[in-house]
C-alpha cells in the first residue's frame, strides 16, 4: 500500500528536488557551455535554455583532435585504478585490525593514520619530489598511484574500521571454530556483509584519485604521462580561455564517476537501510 501524498509529503519532495536543481545546476551549465557558443555563452544576458539553432557537438570532436584527450584519460583510468585496488586492499586489512585488536601499537597507529589526514599534501610534497627523484619514480604513474595512496589510505581506513565495528564479532567466531582461520573468515563472512562499506570507500578513492591535481602536476613533467586534471589546464591559455573546449572535457571528465555511482548504488543505499534497522 503506497503511502499518501500528505502536504507535508509533498513539501519535503518540493524542497528535496529544489536541493537537487542547485546541486545539478553546475553540471547543466558545464554543457551548456560545451554545446553553445563562447558568445552566447558570455553575453550579458544568457539564456537559461540551449538555443537548439546554435547546438553544436564540434568542443567534444576538437577535444580529441587537438590535445592527446585519449592519453589522458587512458593515464587516469590507470592511476585511479591502481590507486583505488591498493588503497582498498590496505584500507581492508587496517580497519580490520584496528576494529578488533586493541593493543596499544594498533591503537597509536590509528590515531597517527587519523592524524596524518590533517596533514596537507603540500606539505609532503618536497618530500615525495626528492624521494622520487633519487628512486626513479619522478615521471612515472606508479609514483602517482603511491601519492594517491598517502590521501586515500587513512581515511579509507577509519571508513572500513566504521563497518566493521558494527559487524558481530560472533559471527567470525562461529566460523573459527568450524575450522575457519582468522583470515578465512575475515574473507568468507566478514568482507560480504561489509560490501556497503567497500562501495563506500571505493567511491571516495576513486573520486580522490581521479581528481587529484597536485602531485600529478609536480611529480610528472612529460606529456605522455600527464594525467586529465594535468592536461585540461592546457586549454586555459595567458591571454584567453577556450571554455568550449575546457567545458567539453569536463563533462567527459565527469562521466567515469557517474557510471561508478550509477554501479555501487544499490549497496550505498543497502548499507543504509541496514544501518537504519540495526540501530532500531
């Protein structure tokens, strides 16, 4: 039985889809720029609605014809890949062991991890810079995925220790003594039913390493290892900007992260409806 459309209904779905105009107004403006002249774009008066005369797709063909866009993308979708696998992968093993051992060395380590997210990437840039000049890691993408993982690990860390606390620790217990080791069961009972949190956690990882700007613009100075945020700033020149062109590869830039959404949905909402019923 569907539930009835009460005023208050009504108005909380009026403020949720004014929430939702806002939030998705930048993206609309972003190919309307893309699609619409720079002129009609940068008039005094801009029109709100696409002038359908005037549409042309040609900022999304010159992407690719004038700048290496594949190259770019192609260097992202490694970087943010191997970001994500090894960030995940040790994001996994620490919150697992933060979430059930106590001992003090794990305990100082968790609070150095939470700590070390204060600290900016600034400021472990000279560091990184030196370090990778002197090991051979200075323009290379294995030197992006390793700077990617000193952001994404310790928040990702304390997202994954978050699930696991709320996991019974009965539930492990039960398959040990069926004959389960540790990891095995960590494995086997523990990792499926923390599947809202890896979706979790995936997408921040993901998200920060395909927009991640700073390292990938100071530790990589070849063009055929830039990544997309390193290449699209080529289309903002001294004298003028080609905001079709930036537009254009902004909204291809966006899509990745989309499809990524669009696929982890169903277990970010599972873990928040189950988060709900386990805390009634």
């Amino acid at each position: 039985m569907k539930p009835a459309l009460t005023p208050m209904r009504i108005l909380g779905f009026l403020v949720l889809a004014g929430f939702a105009l806002i939030t998705l107004f930048p993206f609309y403006w972003m190919v309307m720029t893309a699609i619409m002249p720079t002129d009609a774009i940068l008039s005094r008066a801009p029109s709100l609605l696409p002038d359908l005369s005037r549409v042309r797709f040609d900022a999304f063909v010159k992407v690719f014809e004038n700048r290496p866009f594949f190259t770019w993308i192609m260097n992202s979708l490694i970087v943010a890949t191997a970001s994500t696998l090894l960030s995940l992968f040790v994001s996994t093993l620490a919150g697992y062991s933060l979430s059930r051992f106590s001992s003090p060395p794990q305990q100082a380590l968790g609070a150095t991890l939470l700590v070390s997210k204060l600290i900016p990437a600034s400021l472990i840039l000279i560091p990184l810079f030196i370090i990778y000049t002197n090991t051979g890691l200075f323009n290379s993408l294995v030197g992006i995925v390793l700077a990617n993982m000193t952001i994404g690990v310790p928040l990702a860390t304390w997202l994954m220790k978050g699930f696991f606390d709320r996991i019974p620790r009965e539930l492990e217990q039960a398959a040990m003594i069926d004959g389960a080791s540790q990891l095995q069961a960590m494995r086997l009972v523990i990792l499926p039913l923390a599947k809202p949190g890896l979706a979790a956690s995936t997408v921040y990882l993901v998200l920060t390493s395909w927009s991640e700007f700073i390292f990938a613009r100071t530790l990589v100075d070849k063009p055929e290892v830039q990544v997309l945020t390193v290449g699209m700033q080529s289309f903002v020149g001294e004298q003028m900007v080609d905001w079709s062109m930036l537009m254009a590869a902004g909204t291809i830039s966006v899509l990745p992260a989309i499809v990524l959404f669009i696929f982890l949905e169903p277990f970010l909402v599972s873990g928040m409806t189950k988060g709900a019923l386990a805390g009634t």
